[in-house]
C-alpha cells in the first residue's frame, strides 16, 4: 500500500511539475488561421459550371481580403 502512495504521489508532483510545458492548444501557432476550402461539385457538372460556383465564392470572399479577415485569396 505505501509503494502505491508513493507511486501515486510522484505521478502527482511530475504531472504538476510538466503541466506547463504542454502546449495550451491543439494546433501550432503558425497554422491558427488557416484553413482550406475543398469544394466539391454535383457529379456530371462540368467545368464551366464549376468555374461559375468558384466565381460566386470568390466574389463572397473578395470583400473581406484586407480587412483582417483574409490576408490572401
């Protein structure tokens, strides 16, 4: 019993002791921000119609680069 305290008891301080070294988010600074937009078309669409879809996305997007929002497109 008194090993399984002392086990316990050093698991315990070792836990508080490295606790801050573990980093507090689940992503790398350099990749908050970002994300990637796979888009993905109706089957048989061709590419004409695609390439209106991206047009009206990008038109949605356009007003928010430069604002803080979006640094590139």
């Amino acid at each position: 019993m008194v090993g399984s305290d002392v086990t316990a008891g050093f698991s315990l301080g070792l836990t508080a002791l490295l606790y801050p070294m573990i980093p507090q988010t689940f992503t790398p600074a350099e990749d908050r921000g970002e994300f990637i937009v796979i888009v993905k078309g109706p089957e048989g669409a061709n590419y004409d119609s695609m390439e209106q879809s991206m047009l009206q996305l990008e038109a949605k997007l356009l007003p928010h680069l430069g604002q803080g929002v979006l640094k590139y497109l």
